[in-house]
C-alpha cells in the first residue's frame, strides 16, 4: 500500500521498522490481559513457571505483522495467500492454546496437511520448481517438487513449534533464521515482510525475555514456522533451510524423532537417555542455565548460518 511512496524517498526500511516494532509492542502490552493463560507443562522443565501467564500472543504477533506486511510489502496475489495461510496456522494455534483440554493429534495433523498444501499449491501456481543448489540451477519434476515443499513446511512448522519451550528462544532462533536469508537475498515482497516479522519478534521478545511476561503459544510458533518455510522458498535455495534453521532443526525435529521411532517403529528404548526436545537436555541433564541456552543455542545457529552464506 505504503510501498511505492515511502520507497521513492528511501523512507521504506526506517519506517517498517519503527511502525511494526511501535504496533507490536504496544499491542502487545494492552493486550496481552485479554489472552487465555498457561496451565503450566506437566512435562516440561520448569513447566510450573509459565502457569498463569498471558499465552497465545501469537494472535497478537501475526495480527500486527499481518497487517503491516500489506502496508509496506509491494502486493501480489501470491504473497496474499500466503498471509492468509499464515494466519490460518495462527488461528489452529491459538484455538488449541485457548482450549481446555489440548487438541488431539490427528486434528492438528489434519489442519497441517491442508495448511501445507496451500503453501505447496501457491508457490507452484507462482514460480517455477527450479531451484539452486551450490549456484547450480536444478529442475525438479512437479510431483517430486511438490512432496519436498510440502516436507519443508510441515517439518518447518512442527520444529518451531517444538522448539517454543524456553523463555526467548524461539523468538531469538527464529529473528537469527530471517536475518540469514534477508542477507542471502529474497524478493522484494519477501524482504520487507521479513523486516516485519523480525521487529515483531523483537517486541515479543521485550516480554518474553527471561523471566518472560507472555508466552507466544501454538498461535506463534505454527504461525512463524510458516513463515520461515516460505521465505526459504522464496530464497530459491530452500536447502539453505537445513543451515539457517540448524539449531530449530535439531532441537525440534529430533523430538519428532524420537517420538516417531517409538510410536511407529517399535524402538521404545531409542534416544532413551537424551532429553527431548534438545533445550530441555541441555537444562536438566546438563544444569545449563535457561538465558545460556538461548544464548548459545542463538551463537551456535548463527556462526553455522554465516558459514553457510560464504560457502552456497
């Protein structure tokens, strides 16, 4: 809306970012009161801590970020739908937050197939299914294609939402996994939503900073996984995904591992001594501090991420 005239004048990037951090934040701190409240984790680390906070921010979160992507972001029909998409994750995500008894798998299952497939069918519908892989440009078959994208975002939306269990960190992950791709390159539209998301996040985390004030909640941690698995799309090099989300991958996924394994495979002793997901190992069975391991989880991700940019 706001991009062509604010662009004209190099006003665009200082302007997104004051305005988005400004709604974020304060929309954040008035509203905060009027979301459902944690019950606490029975089985998390420190799950007691959260019981009583604010949770399901995320309803605050992509409102905002939402709303300021169609001021600033140049528009197309092809990143429409995927707003629409990624408020969609939101609203699952905040409907089981606010729910008495959480929803069961099957329907969270179901509501990531038809989410996943929306992604899938809109970038193909947009863009070819060429992508780069160590600056080679390769063709991948449209069936093929389509399985891997839809691998992409639904891994990309189960590891973030995993990985939203310590105070900071998944904001902070996340803010590292955008600012990657940002410096590897994405299209316009793309570029600004992301500037948004990142200073979003940056007002969360001005609450959620240990000890938090709020809890972003499924609404947030399906909605920004979303997110990331578009912009990895939009990158042209969704491999990149594996070394920009390195550390969402492996403290997430590794769970769905193990869980996966057991459940389907029969192997009730694997992973038996590894705490999942991989913060909660590192605070109970390593004693590491919750701030260290956003910290290091945070530096860890990043310096591979940079590494990364130098080599692809």
């Amino acid at each position: 809306m706001l991009y062509s005239i604010l662009s004209k004048g190099g006003l665009l990037s200082p302007v997104t970012f004051a305005v988005s951090f400004l709604m974020a934040f304060f929309a954040i701190k008035y509203f905060m009161k009027l979301l459902p409240k944690d019950q606490g984790r029975k089985f998390a680390v420190n799950g007691a801590l959260s019981e009583g906070k604010p949770r399901g921010a995320g309803i605050i979160m992509t409102t905002v970020f939402v709303l300021c992507s169609a001021l600033f972001a140049p528009f197309s029909l092809e990143t429409a739908l995927y707003m629409v998409l990624i408020y969609a994750a939101m609203l699952t995500g905040y409907f089981d937050d606010a729910a008495e008894n959480p929803w069961g798998e099957l329907k969270k299952g179901l509501l990531d197939l038809v989410i996943t497939a929306g992604v899938t069918a809109n970038f193909m519908l947009h863009n070819s299914t060429d992508i780069r892989i160590f600056h080679t440009t390769i063709h991948i078959p449209a069936v093929i294609f389509a399985i891997l994208c839809m691998i992409l975002v639904w891994a990309s939306i189960n590891v973030t939402n995993c990985c939203d269990g310590v105070d900071g960190m998944c904001g902070t992950l996340s803010g590292v996994t955008i600012t990657l791709f940002i410096l590897h390159g994405l299209p316009a539209s793309m570029k600004i939503s992301s500037y948004v998301m990142l200073m979003v996040l940056a007002a969360y985390l001005w609450f959620n900073c240990s000890p938090s004030k709020i809890l972003m909640g499924d609404a947030g941690s399906r909605s920004i996984g979303v997110f990331l698995a578009v912009i990895s799309l939009k990158s042209a090099d969704p491999l990149l995904f594996i070394f920009f989300a390195s550390v969402i991958i492996v403290d997430g996924g590794l769970g769905l591992l193990k869980l996966s394994c057991r459940r389907f495979l029969g192997m009730k002793n694997f992973m038996e001594k590894v705490r999942t997901p991989i913060h909660d190992h590192w605070r109970k069975n390593l004693g590491v501090g919750d701030t260290q391991v956003v910290v290091r989880f945070a530096l860890i991700q990043l310096v591979i991420g940079l590494i990364a940019l130098r080599i692809v």
